[in-house]
C-alpha cells in the first residue's frame, strides 16, 4: 500500500513538473514575440532532363497549418556562404516556391560529384524564428520504357544510382509507383508503391479500357516517391494504348439542355429583351421622378419671386 502511494506520488510531481516546463517553453516563446514556422525542401528530377527544388513555408494557426504568402527564402548549394547562394525565393499563395537548377555551377558539381546538398533558409523575419531546412541529395537515374508482347502491354523501369567511383549501379528495394496522367490528377496502376529487384527494375502490367485522348494515346507516369536520398523522380512515356475519346458534336450544338453559351438564340434574345425592357421602365420612372423634382423647384422659385 506505502508503495502504491509512493508512486502516485511519484507520477503527480511528474506531471506538475512536465506542466511546469512546458509553460516556460510557452512563455519564453511568447517573449520572443515570434512563431516558428515550417520550412520543407523537395528536389524534383523530372525525365533525367528537367532538375527544381520546391520550398514550402507554412505556419500554425489554432490547429490548422496554413501557407505563408510573398516570403523571401534564400536558397544554397553545399554551402550558406555568398559563393553558395544560388537564388532567393518568394513563396506564393500556396507558400510554395520553385527554383529551376539550370545554371552552370550545379551542373558542375552534378556531373563531377553525384551528390550534393541544398539548404533554405528564413532570416531576419520580424514575424517568424529564423528557420532552416536542408537535404542531401545523391543523383540517380529513372529510365521508363513500354513494350507489347502477344497483347501484354507493360511498363518497366530501371532505377539507378551514382556510386562514389562515378558509375551507375542497380538501386534496388526502391519504392516505385506507375501513374496514368488525366487532366488533373494521376491515376495510380497499382493499390501500393512496387519495389525493385536487384537489378533496380520493376514492371506493371497495363490495363485494357484506360481512356485516353482522340487517338488513344495515354501518358504512363513512373515515379520513385518522395526520397530523402534522391528527392522525387519522376519519368513519362507516352503511347497509343488508350480508348480513344469521342467528342459528342451535338453538345456544342445550340438546344435548351446544352450549356449557357451555346443556348438557343431566340431564348437568348428573348431573355436580354425582357431585360433590357425592365431596366428601360425603371430608368424611365427614374427620369420622370427626377422631372417631378425639377418642377417642384422651379414652382417653389417662382412663389418666392411673386409673394
């Protein structure tokens, strides 16, 4: 019983003391009169071709994490001195900002070292902490290729990085998804991510009866997701194994179902002229009312110069 008291003892003090600490945090924070906000960096490789970094800032409001608008963020390669710098950035209404790597100094270091790290930074903000974000990235190469055989359509990709001898070996147990790319959004081949074998490939087969465009041409959209190692890679291949779509001309056609701009002309007229008419009565009523007032001067002026 003595120890069972003891130890509820014991717990109590622990929350008191947690509580405690916690509202000195809470207080020096508030003392500071800044708010810690949240910066994430993402490197995208976009067909071996195509290299950005995309920055978001967000920053906590009640229980929601919402984006910080028209910021600037200063963007480094390697290193946070001014030979480092590669450009500020300045988030938009999504808190996001993108930086094409397309200058010569990281295709540099690309080419010669494989590996390189990037880190964003928040100074000097009246609003917000100073804040930093960094990653470290290795290069890496996504080839997507699609084949047919005997009616099988598949796509396979072949994953691979750089090694420190500058070769390209097989990189193997990577999370790799296929996609189809619809107007506005991706439709994923397979319930979960695929990984890759020893020899850094994976392969899906395609399905019959995927809609594509007027001559059934689809895009298959193979992409390692988001990786601390090698950032989102991403590579695309179009190809015509799609159910062509076939636009209705009758929709474009003028009938009373069809939609507001292609309604039939006599409803149109019709409409405006109804319109058109009740806004002439009232302009006219208007006019009159503001005749009426004319005259009522006038009279009042004439009763005042003949008493």
């Amino acid at each position: 019983m003595i120890k069972k008291i003891a130890l509820s003892i014991i717990l109590m003090l622990g929350i008191i003391l947690s509580n405690n600490l916690h509202a000195q945090d809470e207080a020096v924070a508030d003392a500071s009169g800044k708010k810690a906000p949240n910066l994430t960096i993402v490197y995208n490789n976009m067909n071996n071709q195509s290299r950005s970094i995309t920055v978001s800032l967000t920053k906590k409001e009640g229980k929601k994490w919402i984006p910080v608008v028209n910021l600037s963020i200063a963007l480094y390669l390697n290193s946070t001195d001014a030979g480092g710098l590669l450009g500020t950035l300045k988030t938009n209404e999504r808190g996001k900002a993108e930086f094409i790597l397309n200058n010569a100094r990281f295709k540099h270091i690309k080419d010669s070292a494989g590996a390189y790290q990037f880190i964003a930074q928040l100074r000097n903000n009246s609003e917000f902490e100073d804040t930093d974000a960094e990653i470290f990235i290795k290069e890496s190469n996504l080839k997507l290729s699609l084949t047919e055989d005997a009616g099988v359509k598949t796509a396979k990709v072949i994953l691979s990085e750089m090694n420190n001898k500058m070769e390209w070996v097989p990189l193997k147990d990577a999370d790799v998804r296929f996609y189809v790319q619809k107007t506005y959004s991706l439709l994923p081949l397979s319930e979960g991510n695929l990984k890759t074998d020893d020899a850094g490939e994976a392969s899906i087969e395609i399905p019959a009866g995927i809609s594509g465009d007027e001559k059934g041409n689809i895009t298959i959209v193979a992409r390692l997701e988001e990786n601390e190692t090698f950032g989102a890679v991403i590579s695309t291949e179009s190809k015509g194994w799609g159910t062509p779509v076939v636009f209705d001309n009758n929709e474009n056609e003028r009938n009373l179902w069809a939609s507001r701009a292609n309604a039939p002309l006599v409803l149109v007229i019709g409409v405006n002229a109804v319109l058109f008419g009740i806004w002439g009565v009232i302009c006219y009523i208007l006019f009159l009312l503001f005749k009426v007032k004319q005259l009522g001067k006038k009279n009042e002026h004439q009763i005042n110069i003949n008493p």
